[in-house]
C-alpha cells in the first residue's frame, strides 16, 4: 500500500479517539514484506542460562528420531520441547525501535516505515527433564564384549558405536552421556564404546579377587602395576585395568604408585548378581549362606547391597529372593509403575524405591511419585502401595 502522511495517521487517531499528547510522537507505519509467511520462523523461549550459552558461542542440539518426541540439549542438560500457543500474533520486525529508544532519539522521523519479516502464533517452551538413557545400555547390550577370544568379535557384522553416533541416537546432552558410560561401566575398545558381557566381566573380577586372596593384599591397596604384570598373560591389561576402575577407586601413593580401594558392596552385588542368575527363585536363607561364602575372603554381604538388583518374597514361605534389575524395567513412569503393580500387588515405600528413584525429576521426592501414581492403604500397621488403574 501506499506510504501513510501525517495527517492520515492523525485522522485515525481522532477515530480512535487517542489523545496524540499521550503517545510518543513517533509512528509506526507496518506493512507486510513480500517474504512475510507464517511458519517461515520459529520462537524459541530460552532461560537465561541457555541464552548465556549461545551468546557465548556454544550451539544447543535437538535430538531424536522420527519417532521419538525431540529433545534440546545444551552440553550438558537436556529439555523437553513444548510448543506454546499464544493469543497474540508475534510479528518479527527487522530494527524495530523500542519506545525507550524513541525516546532517547528525540530528533526521529516521527512516521517509521516498517516491513512485517515473519509472524507467528506459537513459540517452543523448554521443559528441563531427565535424559533418555535407558537406550543407551541397550544399544551396548546388542553386542555386549564377550573378550579378546571372542569369535563374534572377529566378524564385522555387529553393531559397534562411537562416541558421535551415540550423540546422534541417545536423546541426551554430551555430559549426561559421558557420565551414564561410566555408570554402566562401559569401555571403549578400538574407539567404540563396549558393555562387558556379564560372564566375562565375572571371570576377569574372578582373577583380580583370587590374585588379592594369594598375594594377601589390603582390600583399599591393590596395587596396578603387579596386577598388570600377574594377569597380564591372562587377559588383556586394559581389560585388567577396566575391572579395577570398575570394581574400585584409583589413587596414587607418595612414591607416585597407582593402587586401587577395591568397592566392597560393588563386588558383593556382582556376586549376587551371578548366584541369582542361574535360579527363578532362591531361598533366603540358603542364598544368603551361599553368597557370603562365594565373596572375596574379609568382604561381608548385606542385603542393602542388592538395592534396584533383587526382590526378597517375605510373604513366601521360606522368604525367598529373585532377581528384579531396575535397568530391564520401562524408562516411562506410567509404565514402569504398570510393570512392578503386575509382580507384586501391593508394596512397602522401602521396597518400591530403589525400582523408582531414578524417575524422580530435580528436586522431586519418592513420595510425591507415589502419591500421583499409586494409592496407599495400612496393612497389619504398615503403610503399602497399590496401583491407581486396574492391571490387566
């Protein structure tokens, strides 16, 4: 259209009925600009720290697949993508002055012509949420590290993944997926990250436990240097060396020395974890014998090192245990909730934690988890929990 005068502008205010003494002199006078479609831009409403971020020169990501709902992640926190509708059209405006701009820029023309660039009924709304990580043992597990022996190895045919394809496939920021390779105890062989298949796991903690038994050595001081030089014929030293970063914590003595604290409840866990493996159920009693004889002489075992890894049966007579890994249960919380209401009814708080506590968002409590997905009823005095909706 043609450009506005002054007076025209003035006509529409007296139409109006504004008082131009209460306005800034200036006008804007809008057209659309001939690119000016919807959809041609997005919004993205960032907190200040993200915005700290992009300022900075740091980019953020969107992950996911094309069937999995997208995820923003900086490097090192991951957000949900919501998209927002807003009542108010948003026009994208190039060099649009603010009023406090006009206001300082006195001597301004007081009719500004300017063109629509883009508009919008919606923007993105970040949510912070917890990292989709439950993907990323299971896309380990498809070939888990069986050894240097392995024929499966030899073959080109498995799934290997690198670092870069992790980022491309797990929907969490760098950070978050570095810190969950440690976690599961994942190593990287060859530059692709590998999860030890169990059994071989167990054999190279079998030759660490036994060489500690016969060299006598303190549990908090292992020494590398003579595991390596002992088990090295055995197994591959890197291998010897993943298992005592895996099984301990690693320091340095003043005459520069590398030893290993070995993790007690972590080895005694794992021993469990073989025990249990081999039976659907196990008798409590029985099981509880027979594992603090299998552990490492000087360990003691504990049921609360079982924690998220096994289920005791008080109400089975005799009590017995089975195995229930909290990492084989649904990362969603509806579902994980529907999968533990369908092997056991009813639940202590102590009980059901380990199996829920990884659901919990920043500064969310179990209890506020239980209450929205449970309900709660006394049984012989104590507090229990059943599902909301009927188990089918």
């Amino acid at each position: 259209g043609a450009m506005r005068s002054r007076a025209e502008v003035d006509a529409t205010l007296q139409t109006a009925k504004l008082n131009p003494a209460e306005l800034l002199p200036a006008v804007h006078c809008l057209s659309f600009g001939p690119q000016a479609g919807a959809g041609e831009c997005c919004l993205l409403q960032l907190e200040p720290g993200l915005c700290a971020e992009l300022e900075a020169g740091r980019s953020l990501v969107i992950r996911g697949e094309k069937d999995e709902q997208a995820v923003l992640c900086s490097k090192d926190k991951t957000y949900d993508m919501k998209i927002a509708d807003t009542s108010n059209m948003l026009l994208f405006i190039p060099g649009c002055k603010t009023p406090e701009q006009l206001n300082a820029d006195q001597g301004s023309c007081n009719i500004i012509h300017s063109q629509i660039a883009g508009f919008s009924n919606n923007y993105w709304e970040l949510r912070r949420c917890r990292p989709k990580l439950k993907k990323l043992r299971k896309l380990l597990m498809e070939d888990p590290y069986e050894g240097p022996d392995s024929q499966k190895d030899q073959t080109l045919a498995f799934s290997k993944y690198t670092t870069e394809d992790l980022l491309s496939l797990i929907q969490a920021s760098e950070e978050e997926i570095l810190h969950q390779l440690q976690v599961i105890d994942a190593c990287k062989i060859e530059g692709h990250w590998r999860i030890l298949e169990f059994d071989y796991e167990m054999k190279l903690l079998n030759h660490v436990t036994q060489l500690i038994d016969s060299e006598s050595w303190s549990l908090n001081k292992v020494p590398l240097r003579t595991c390596l030089e002992e088990l090295g014929s055995l197994e591959p030293t890197e291998m010897i060396e993943h298992i005592l970063l895996s099984y301990g914590r690693k320091y340095i003595d003043d005459a520069g020395e590398v030893y290993f604290e070995m993790h007690e409840d972590k080895i005694c866990r794992a021993i469990a974890q073989m025990l249990l493996q081999n039976a659907v159920k196990f008798n409590l009693s029985e099981f509880q014998e027979v594992w603090q004889q299998s552990v490492p002489e000087g360990m003691t075992t504990r049921l609360d090192q079982l924690k998220g890894l096994a289920l005791v049966d008080k109400s089975s007579r005799p009590e017995t245990i089975f195995l229930l890994k909290v990492e084989d249960l649904p990362e969603d919380n509806q579902e994980r909730f529907n999968s533990l209401f369908s092997i056991r009814e009813k639940w202590t708080e102590v009980d059901i934690t380990p199996y829920i506590q990884d659901l919990c968002a920043e500064k969310q409590t179990v209890g506020a988890l239980l209450t929205k997905y449970a309900r709660s009823s006394m049984q012989n005095g104590v507090k229990v929990y059943n599902s909301r909706r009927p188990i089918s």
